[in-house]
C-alpha cells in the first residue's frame, strides 16, 4: 500500500486530485480488511518522508535574564538592587534582572 501511496504523490499534480487518490488507496485498504487506522499510518509515514513534520514551537515564553551593572556604594547599593529585582519580577513575569555590583566606579 504504501507503494501506491508514493506513486500517488509522484502522479498527481493537483491537490484534489492527490486527495481523490488517496480516497481510492482508503476504500481499497478498506474493502482488502484492512483498519482505517492501518490506511491513515500507511499515508501519514509516506508523507512524513517527503514533507518532514515541522517541529513544535512551545507558546510558553522564556525566561530572559537582564544583567545590570551599578556601581557599588555599600548596603545602599545592595537595598536599591534587591528593589529592583523585585519590582521586576512583579512587573514582568518573563524577566529576571541579575545585578552585578562595579566595586571599582
């Protein structure tokens, strides 16, 4: 079957007339006792090898990492970092700040 799956796809040069084929390869594998299922597997992995499945694109969003260089002025830098890296990650969910302290400004 999957031989007349192949040569479905070589033949037919119309999208309908590639459908019609392979309504007439189903109610042959039908009326020869096969399942529906064994027909749709048999012409789902002849078209995987031709057109390849594209590959999934997860909708979750990542994680982007903002890095932030400040001067460092003792506990006070520390407190205005520690806010900051807060009020973003209750602003934007999708962010994280790291901060990087420059102890030679």
């Amino acid at each position: 079957m999957s031989s007349m799956v192949y040569r479905a796809m070589k033949i037919c040069s119309t999208h309908q007339a590639l459908h019609d084929e392979y309504e007439f390869i189903r109610e042959v594998s039908l009326k020869n006792g096969y399942p529906i299922a064994f027909g749709e597997s048999v012409i789902r992995k002849q078209l995987n090898l031709v057109y390849p499945p594209h590959a999934i694109i997860s909708t979750t969003p990542g994680t982007d990492i903002i890095v932030l260089q400040v001067p460092y002025y003792g506990k006070a830098s520390q407190i205005s970092g520690n806010r900051l890296t807060a009020v973003v990650a209750k602003q934007y969910s999708s962010e994280q700040v790291r901060v990087v302290y420059d102890v030679t400004a």
